[in-house]
C-alpha cells in the first residue's frame, strides 16, 4: 500500500493546503492509502512524497490539488 507524506510550512500557514490535499488524497483513494502524514516544516516548504519519492514541489511546481492527486494515483496500488 502506499504511503503519502505532506511537508508543509507551519509558520508560512500552510496548514490548510495541506489538509485540503490530505482530503482529495483520501477522498479519492480511501483505504487504498496506507496513510496519509503530515509533517511539520519551515523555510516555505511544500512538497508531497508518495512511497518516499517527492510527486510535487511547490518551488518547481504550481500549486493544484488536482495536480497533485494526479501525480500521487501511479503510486496506488503499485507492488511494493
């Protein structure tokens, strides 16, 4: 199954986009989704890793949630 890790900025406040991303991950993944981490950061770090390797970048990538949902979907269900 896979993992998903969301690194965010705390003092950038970017709580909410990670939330929002962790509810379109789970809403269209559900239980196909070993978890779904959160993890506290700073410098204004965003960046989503799917089984360890990095699927979104905000310094190399436009913030999209669908996007991002997209990117994580080769990693569900793949052999381990």
């Amino acid at each position: 199954m896979t993992r998903v890790e969301i690194e965010y900025c705390v003092p950038c406040g970017m709580l909410n986009r990670a939330q929002d991303v962790s509810a379109a991950l789970l809403r269209q993944f559900g239980e196909e989704l070993d978890e779904v981490a959160l993890v506290t950061g700073d410098d204004g770090v965003f960046v989503v890793r799917a089984d360890g390797d990095v699927v979104f970048d905000k310094t190399e990538d436009g913030y999209d949630v669908n996007a991002i949902v997209r990117a994580v979907r080769p990693y569900v269900g793949a052999a381990t």
